[in-house]
C-alpha cells in the first residue's frame, strides 16, 4: 500500500471521538442545561482542530503516494527513472538491485540509458558503463554480461555480488576489456583469469591487434600488464606511475621493454603529460632497463642539443623508432653517436633523404667518427659532421675553433688519410689540421706515410714528408715510391733530397 497506515488511523479516531462526545448524553439534565454554554463553544474548537488534522493527514498522504517507497518498484520504466533520478541512495539501490540481482532488462536500461545522458552519479562507475555500451559489439553481450557489467559499475550499492552472477571466464571479450581498464592494475591477476589475453584477441576492436603483438612480445603476458597496457589507451587522465610499473617491470630484456614503449606511442603522442611521466619514470624507476637509452638525452652535451625536443620525440627513439616529426640537422647528427645500432642507421638514412650526406662526406669517414670508437668527444664529433656536411659553407675561423677543443692528433690524422681523395683544393680542414699538427710532436708511422702521401691536398704531403725519421733505414723504400708517384716538383725534389742526404 501506498498510503501510510499511521495517518488514517490518526484522522478516523478523531471524527469518532467528535461523533461520540457529540451524542453522549448526560446523567443530570441539570448538568447539561448549565454546561450548554461553555459546551458548545468547546465543540467548536475540536471540529476545527479535527479538520485541520484531516486536511494535514490528506495533504501528506497525496505526498506520500507521488513518491513511492522502494519496495514498490516493479516493471515500470517511468517508475524506474524516477527513482534513478531522485538521487535518493534507498530508492537508487533498489533498481539497481533489479537490475543486477533480478536482471530486470527495464532497469538496466533505465541505468544504462541516464548514464549515456552523461549524468554524473555519485556511486556509479560510469566509465565502465560507456565503454561498453558505446561499443558495436555490445549488441552480442546476454543478460549475464550485462549484469556483470552492471554490477562492477554499481559495486558501491552492494555488500556483496549475487550469487548465480556468471564467472568472469565466461565473460564477453568486452566485459572482460571494460573490466580490466578499470581495476587497479596490481590487483587484476585476483580478477582476471590467465588466458585474458586470448579473450581481448578475439575482439573486433583495434586494441586486439596490439594486444596480440604485446602477447608475442611477451609469452606470460600477465593481467597485471594487460590493465595496464589499456589504461594508456582508454583512461589515459588516470595513468600513475603504477601502471607504468605494472607494464613494465616484467620485462627481462631491455629489447622487450622497448618494443612494449613502442606500442604506446598513439597515446604518447597524443597526451604531452602522459609521455613526460612516462619519460622521467623511464629515467628513475628501479625497473627502468633502458636508463642509458634516456639519460643520453640528459646529459650536459645532450642537453644542448634535446632540450626542446618533446618527451614523445625521446620516447620514441628509446623505444628504437626515429619519428616522422621534422628533426634538426644537430639532431640527426648527434643520434648518429646514439647508443643503438638501429637509431644510428635510421639517422643515417634521413641525412641522406634531407641532406645528401654520403654524397659530401666518405662513409667511411661517417662510421670512424660515429660507429668505431674514438677519443673524440659527442660535441666535437657532431660539430666536425656538420663542417663536412655544409663544407661549402664552412669557412677557416669555424674550422679553426673545432681545432681549439684539441683534438687528439691521431684522430687528426686519421681523418686526414680518409679524407685524402677529397676533391676540394684548399681544403679547410686539411689546411687547419696541417696547421694543427705542426704545434705537436707527431710523426708519420710507415702505414701513415704511404696513406699521405696519395692525399691531394699538397700542404698535407709536405708535413708528412718533413717529419719523416730519415734515420730509420725502413723509410728508405718508401720514400722511394713514393717518389715516383709525387705530382708536385718541388716535394719530389725534397724527397730525393732525403735519400741523398749524407746524414741518412
């Protein structure tokens, strides 16, 4: 019954007790007569009072019955809705109980349909709500699954779930995916089973692709790494550093946690804080195996030449990808000495597309400074390919300040025989680097003046032969042939100068 039973009691006992006071007839007519005055005054005033506790108990009993109770609630969807939206927690709960409990299909769609309104409800998970039933492939899920979703998205309005709710290995793929993005992911493993993974496969969704490659990346892909990986997609706002651990810290190899960094690069590029956090967790985190792969960018010659690059951009590298994002020319310079063999040969390539590299610099002068190792610092080496590449526009003053950072004089010298068919008379390095070896001690190796000697830079061929050792009798051959193939008159005579010497 709609209508509270108290109040009718209330309003049926006063009109009787009016009635019966009314006819009550008095044992002294005496009595009567004498009290008749004040009597009737006095029955005046319990008929208004009667009234107005009638009207009072009418007009609350008209309010009760616009507003039922929770056990009421049956088979209306108007019903439903009103309850729903009365923001009342007992009234809420209860259709959220026929939804759930009983699996009345008018109230899970009278919960579905205002939470797809974007209302806001306090209590209410509406995230796993939306992406389910905003997904194609909500048309295949049973009643099970509805009450199963249903009840994670509701929890708040129960102590405990039904006990006939279907497991959740029996799940649609897609309850399974709206299930795992919204646990926290350290305790999934107590949620999901196993074998999650092969179920989100099966879905006809563009994450199952991913999700398949993350598999193969990693053949005991956990449910922990599964929440974790949808997150970055589906929840991007609510990514902590402890869904980076949960990603990322089973990993035993520093290739497989960079292959898992290349399958977030749709969000990261999309979310410039989600790739700052993820970046500097990178850097610092205990779990982290590629520290060396993102410090490089942090460092103090790094720094110069990275520090306005976007944490994505970073990212990608370290995940072994060079972006299709324009990079400066020091930049692609400077990946050229990144500790990765695969970054190093894309860099090589895109210098190549933008910049014609191999057409003005020997690759062999390219992987002496960037693939072989050298004494040469990060700095040095970036500022010498770049004089190289723009050789046209490098002048003497820029040549000689790279010769003020003090190159060791055998990489100068190496240089120097590697370069020597270079084609550009008056070369400005080969000039500076003459000058530059002059202020040292150094003197040709037998193998050193053989390669000299067919440069074509002629102040080169003539500091070899001036610091030749005439009194090492091995130079006498030599010196010899290469008499015989010395172009310039002048350094011929010098040479023959040697071999006649007296001293020699």
């Amino acid at each position: 019954e709609i209508y509270p039973k108290a109040k009718l009691v209330t309003v049926n006992e006063s009109e009787n007790n009016k009635e019966n006071f009314a006819k009550k007839e008095d044992p002294s007519p005496s009595f009567k007569t004498q009290s008749l005055n004040w009597i009737l005054p006095l029955s005046g005033v319990v008929l208004v009072i009667v009234v107005l506790v009638a009207l009072k108990s009418l007009l609350s009993t008209f309010h009760t019955s616009t507003k039922p109770s929770p056990s009421s609630v049956s088979g209306s969807a108007e019903l439903y809705r009103t309850f729903w939206e009365s923001g009342e927690r007992g009234a809420m709960r209860e259709v959220a109980r026929k939804a759930v409990f009983n699996g009345d299909a008018l109230a899970m769609v009278t919960i579905i349909g205002e939470v797809l309104k974007n209302k806001e409800t306090e209590g209410v998970n509406t995230d796993i709500i939306k992406l389910v039933f905003t997904s194609p492939e909500s048309r295949y899920l049973t009643k099970e699954d509805k009450r199963v979703v249903l009840f994670f998205a509701l929890a708040d309005f129960f102590s405990k779930p039904p006990s006939d709710l279907e497991p959740l290995q029996k799940a649609h793929p897609l309850v399974l995916l709206a299930l795992a993005v919204n646990v926290d992911c350290k305790k999934a493993g107590l949620l999901f089973p196993q074998a999650t993974a092969q179920k989100l496969i099966s879905l006809k969704n563009p994450l199952s692709l991913k999700i398949k490659v993350l598999a193969g990346l990693d053949k005991n892909l956990s449910p922990s790494e599964i929440s974790a990986f949808l997150k970055f997609f589906l929840t991007p706002k609510k990514v902590t550093p402890t869904t980076f651990e949960c990603y990322l810290k089973n990993a035993s190899l520093a290739l497989e946690q960079r292959g898992k960094i290349l399958l977030l690069l749709d969000p990261l590029q999309k979310d410039q804080d989600l790739s700052k956090a993820l970046y500097t967790w990178l850097l610092s985190s205990k779990h982290s195996l590629i520290k060396n792969l993102i410090s490089w960018f942090e460092t103090e010659e790094g720094k110069e030449i990275w520090q306005n690059a976007p944490f994505k951009t970073k990212l990608a590298i370290a995940g072994g990808v060079l972006p299709s994002a324009k990079l400066t020319v020091n930049q692609l310079l400077d990946l050229l000495l990144y500790p990765d063999s695969q970054i190093k040969e894309q860099s090589l390539k895109r210098l190549n597309q933008e910049y014609n590299i191999k057409g003005k610099i020997p690759l062999r002068v390219i992987k002496f400074l960037t693939f072989k190792k050298n004494s040469l610092s990060r700095p040095q080496i970036t500022a010498l390919l770049g004089i190289f590449l723009f050789q046209d526009k490098a002048d003497s003053v820029l040549v000689s300040n790279w010769f003020k950072t003090k190159p060791n004089p055998s990489v100068v010298v190496k240089l120097l025989e590697l370069r020597k068919d270079f084609k550009t008379s008056l070369d400005p390095f080969s000039i500076e680097a003459v000058r530059y070896l002059k202020e040292t001690s150094w003197k040709p190796t037998l193998k050193e003046l053989k390669s000299l000697a067919l440069h074509k830079e002629k102040l080169v061929r003539a500091l070899a032969y001036s610091r030749i050792n005439i009194k090492d009798p091995s130079y006498k051959k030599v010196i010899k042939e290469i008499i015989e193939i010395e172009p310039d008159k002048n350094l011929k005579n010098l040479l023959k100068d040697l071999l006649n010497n007296e001293a020699y």
